[in-house]
C-alpha cells in the first residue's frame, strides 16, 4: 500500500509540475507591442541624449568662441592704444630707449571714448604726467654753442711741458 500511495503522490507532484509550467508562461509571457514599445521607448531616450549633449556641446563651443573673440578685441584694443601712445611719445621728443618704460607707467585705461575712439588729447596728457613724476626719463637736449668748437688738444703745450722737465731733470736753465 504504501507503493499505492508513493505512486499516487508522485502523480499529484507530476501534475502539480505541468499546470504550474503551464501558468508560468502565461504570466512570463512579454506582448510583441510590449518588447516594440520598450524598443522605442529606448531609442527615443538615447536620441534625447544624443540631442542635449549636442546642444550643450554648441552652447559650450559657443561659450568659449565668445569668451575668445573678447579676449582678442581686448588685446587689438590695447595694442591700438599702445601704438597711437608710442606716436604721441615720439611727437613729445622722448627718447625712443625710455618709451617702453613710459608706456607701462602710464594709465590707459579711460583713453577710450564710448564710440570706442582712442582719445589723442587723453594719451599725451598722461604721458606728460609721468615725465613730470619721473624726469629721469625725459631725454635732456643738449644746448649747442655757437661758433667754432675746439676739438683736442693745444700742439706745443704738451711740447713744451717735456722740454720743460727735461731741462730741470739736466739743470738747464731756459
């Protein structure tokens, strides 16, 4: 009897086994529209992904061009004034040696109008101002004497001063 029952129970398990893999696909099983809709749904997030790193690689690449180009106004800017300082410079009679020195004594920063004009006046004002802070740096003129500049030395002067030696060293009397 005891077989009776082993049997019967291994049946029962059997069955048990069959109907519950029979409902595991049911509830297992995935739609067609499910698995397309996941698909797209997807794709969908990667091209979004795709789209906001575009743009926030333009709005990057946009960024640095424009921090550029204004670094390079900036650096056209000061070289514009620097040359129209160095002009200004000359016109005053500095010494083309002192200039650079002057240059980076001097304040440029409201030659500018608001139209964006370089302001001559302005330039030379301030370079004026440091030559009276600094007069070391204003080349000093030379005044120029008229009439007839000896160059070197009297000829028989030198002459006679050996002879002169001479004959007090032998005790000649001249």
């Amino acid at each position: 009897m005891a077989d009776i029952n082993t049997e019967k129970e291994e049946k029962t398990s059997a069955e048990d086994k069959t109907t519950k893999h029979e409902d595991k696909p049911k509830e297992q099983a995935i739609d067609y529209e499910k698995i397309q809709q996941m698909i797209v749904d997807t794709l969908a997030s990667k091209k979004e992904d795709t789209t906001q790193n575009q743009q926030t690689n333009v709005t990057q690449n946009t960024d640095t061009f424009q921090t550029q180009i204004t670094q390079m106004q900036e650096v056209l800017q000061k070289t514009q004034i620097e040359n129209v300082a160095i002009l200004e410079a000359v016109e005053l009679g500095i010494d083309a040696k002192t200039i650079p020195y002057i240059l980076k004594m001097s304040d440029f920063s409201s030659v500018m109008d608001s139209k964006g004009n370089i302001n001559k006046d302005t330039i030379k004002a301030m370079l004026s101002k440091v030559i009276e802070d600094v007069p070391g740096l204003k080349t000093q003129v030379k005044q120029q004497s008229s009439g007839f500049v000896k160059v070197g030395a009297e000829g028989n002067s030198q002459q006679n001063f050996q002879e002169d030696q001479l004959a007090t060293i032998f005790g000649n009397k001249k």
